[in-house]
C-alpha cells in the first residue's frame, strides 16, 4: 500500500463527525461516570496527567478537561482534521496535543490516567492489544487504563456498507471490485472488538506492569434518528468514510448513498440504530 493511500484513509471530516457530537459524547460521558463511581468523586479532580488515546475533534477531551481540571491532558492523534478541530475548541493551558500513530507512540513519562473513547476499534486485532499492553506498561504504580470501544462490525449499518460495495455492474462497482482485496483486507476495521476477557488476559501476561483490578461491562445504547437519511449521515461521520474516499466522483457517491440509504430502510424501520459498546477500566499495581 503507498504511503499516500495510507495517509488519505487517515483523514476525517470534523464536522460530519460532530453533527452527531450529543451521541458520540455519550461514551466519555459514561466512562468518565464510571470512574468517579469506582474510584470517588475525589479521584478525577486530583488526577495529575491524562494521555488520550484517539482524541478527535475534542468533544471527548472537552469532559476530560471539566472532570480533571488538575491534569495536564495529553491528546494523541493521527488526524490534521482532528487535531486542528480540537486545537480550535480552545479547550485552556492544561490540553497538548500530539500528532502520531498510536502504534508507535512512545510516553515521554508515566501517566496516571489513559482514556480512549471510540477510537481503538479502528485499529486491527494485534495492533489494538500490542499498544494496549504497551500503554499500561507506562501507567505510573497504581494508575488506571480506561477504554471504550463500539464493536458494531456486525450491525446491519455495517453490513449493508460492505454489501452495497460489493454489488456488481453497479456505477460505484470498479472503484470497489478492481481493487476489493487490498481494499476489504487492509482499509478497514474488519476486527470485531472481541470479549474482554482477550484484553483481560493481555494485562495479566505483563510482568513487569501487574494488573490489580480489571472492569469490564458491555452497552447497548439506541440511537433514534429522524429519517433514515440521518442514519446515513451518522454513518458517513465515522465508518462509511473509506467507502466514500473509494469512490471516485461525487455523482456515483451519491448513488452508492442511495442504495445504502434504501437498503438501511429495511432494517431500520423506526430510524432507531442500536450500538453495541465494549468498556473496560484496569489498574496498576501501586
Ligand atoms: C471517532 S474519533 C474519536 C473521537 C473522540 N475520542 C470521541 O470519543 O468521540 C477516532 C479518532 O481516533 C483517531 N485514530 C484512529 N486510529 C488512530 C491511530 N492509529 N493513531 C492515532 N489516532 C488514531 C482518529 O484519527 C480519530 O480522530
């Protein structure tokens, strides 16, 4: 794959994402709830660093900043979108940015709080566990590692996005079919998230980082959208990118809409899209 191709699949549109900011915020929301509940309501004021892990646009940075106004916030992304999105929420002097791959991200020092939402189930199976276990190895003693991620590969969004590039004889259909190996195989985030005991059993194996305590729990949030246009939209904000960027013009991107929208309809009779969400919070040995 050319690094070019490999950069142009790692860009987002702020915007579209954040159109559905109220629903996509929900997961910091609740993670962060979860940590006061589990910890006191004492813990995230006297958190002193925060490494965020897939940060985006800010949104989820933004609940950070409120629940740890104490904590330098360290928020590593890959997006130029993302970053100069979140750069612009002007969120105070305690947020820095950095621009990287997780998978070679390295922290300059030991943080007490890791946090990612919706971000690393973008990254495939091995990738997503090296840099998991490699993030909690640089927790200081007694730190926590909190992580959310949608494990919705197998909804009917998802599965009508795939099926509705595969169709043949189609406008949109060369710009899939030519190249369908390396587009299915290498674009996308076709590993499920998995069960928690996989990333439980990660941890455990880490010597030199013991795991004191791990929580995992599992959501099923339902989002109600106006039409199924909406659920279009939501779609285009996150997962159906590549697919778009695949496409070669406007015209033939708003046909593959259209098909994708027709076939949404059989599923989603009453525009409401159930989400499947996998969380879990481990510490450190102190
Ligand atoms: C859907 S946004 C999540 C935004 C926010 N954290 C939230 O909860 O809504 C996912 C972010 O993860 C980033 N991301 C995905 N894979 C990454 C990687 N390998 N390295 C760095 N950032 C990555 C993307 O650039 C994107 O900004």
């Amino acid at each position: 794959m050319a690094d070019s191709d490999n950069e142009r699949y790692h860009e987002w549109s702020p915007a579209e994402y954040m159109k559905y900011s109220n629903f996509r915020t929900q997961a910091a929301q609740g993670l962060i709830r979860r940590l006061a509940d589990q910890f006191g309501e004492d813990y995230l004021p006297n958190v002193n660093t925060v490494i965020e892990l897939g940060s985006g646009p800010g949104n989820s940075t933004a609940e950070l900043a409120r629940s740890c106004p104490n904590a330098r916030i360290i928020c590593v992304d890959r997006s130029d979108n993302m970053l100069v999105a979140a750069m612009e929420a002007n969120l105070g002097p305690n947020v820095e940015f950095v621009q990287g791959d997780l998978e070679h991200y390295i922290l300059e020092a030991g943080a007490d709080l890791i946090f990612s939402t919706n971000a690393l189930h973008w990254l495939r199976k091995d990738t997503r566990i090296e840099i998991l276990q490699r993030m909690f190895k640089s927790l200081c003693p007694g730190g926590v590692l909190a992580v959310h991620m949608p494990d919705n590969v197998r909804q009917p969004a998802h599965d009508e996005m795939r099926a509705t590039a595969r169709i043949t004889f189609m406008e949109w259909s060369d710009d899939f079919h030519d190249r369908e190996l390396r587009f299915f195989r290498e674009k996308l985030d076709v590993d499920p998230v998995g069960e928690a005991f996989i990333y439980h059993l990660a941890l455990k194996k880490l010597e030199d980082a013991p795991i004191m305590s791990f929580q995992h729990w599992i959501d099923f949030p339902q989002y109600r959208f106006a039409s199924t246009r909406d659920i279009v939209d939501w779609m285009k904000g996150a997962e159906l990118r590549p697919y778009l960027d695949e496409i070669s013009n406007d015209n033939i991107r708003e046909a593959y809409l259209s098909e994708y929208e027709s076939r949404l309809k059989a599923h989603y009779p009453t525009n409401t899209l159930l989400s499947t969400q996998k969380s879990f919070v481990a510490v450190r040995e102190m």
